[in-house]
C-alpha cells in the first residue's frame, strides 16, 4: 500500500506526502502539493521505503489592526533537496482546515490515513523533526 499522510502547517495548509514515485496523481494532492492549492513544481519523490526529507519554509499570513488577513502566507518547500515550492502564496485556508482564525498561531500537525475505520494501512514514520521560529 502506498503512503500518504500530510504536515498541517498553522492547522490550515496541508503540505502533501504521498508515495508519488512512478504513481501520477491531480497535480495539487501530489507529493510537495500544498493540497488542494498549489501543485509542486517537479517530482521529486524516491523510490518506495526511501526516506524522503522535507525543508518547510512557512511565512504565516499577515494580518492588519483590524484581525483581518493582510498579506497572505507563503511557503518554500524543498523535497529531497530539491525545490518544489518556491514562494507560492497561500491566499486561503486549505481543504481540512481546523482553525477558523488565520491571524492567530496554529500548531504543526502531522497527518495519519489508517486511524479511520475501513482504510488501508498507510503507516508513516517521521524522524528528527525539527520546529524553528523565524524572525518577522
């Protein structure tokens, strides 16, 4: 069975993992995709049982006075050491956003497939995690 799970960036924008390998699949639910809203620029997925590394650069959107959105947030992923996602702006939540807000931080949330009754077991593990804040 392939993979497929996702990291939930401020709860909101869902960056795709997915076994993608050789696997064609709609352009923004591919590996790298920020689903649903902006498709990789290559794919730069490796074989099956592979380790895959991901570097996320997220500039959460900026919002006025008012509590509005302002700017809207960006992200910068590379895949495997290759850049998938340069910049791309995030100008709404993504498809199973959890926080209604977007001017207030979210948490980072990994995704898991198998818990839900009747799916295959798509089991991933993660490793040497890493959470930095950045600078405004």
């Amino acid at each position: 069975m392939r993979g497929n799970s996702g990291v939930f960036l401020q709860s909101c924008y869902e960056v795709q993992i997915l076994d993608s390998y050789q696997n064609p699949t709609y352009a923004d639910g591919s590996l790298g995709a920020v689903y649903g809203l902006s498709a990789p620029l290559v794919n730069a997925a490796r074989r099956p049982e592979e380790w895959q590394t991901y570097d996320i650069i997220f500039r959460a959107p900026r919002c006025g006075a008012d509590g509005k959105v302002a700017r809207p947030g960006s992200v910068t992923i590379l895949l495997n050491g290759v850049l998938v996602q340069d910049h791309a702006s995030i100008p709404k939540a993504g498809p199973g956003c959890l926080q209604k807000d977007l001017c207030r931080p979210g948490p980072l949330r990994l995704q898991d497939h198998s818990g839900f009754k009747g799916a295959p077991d798509t089991t991933m593990k993660f490793r040497n995690i890493w959470l930095r804040k950045l600078d405004q």
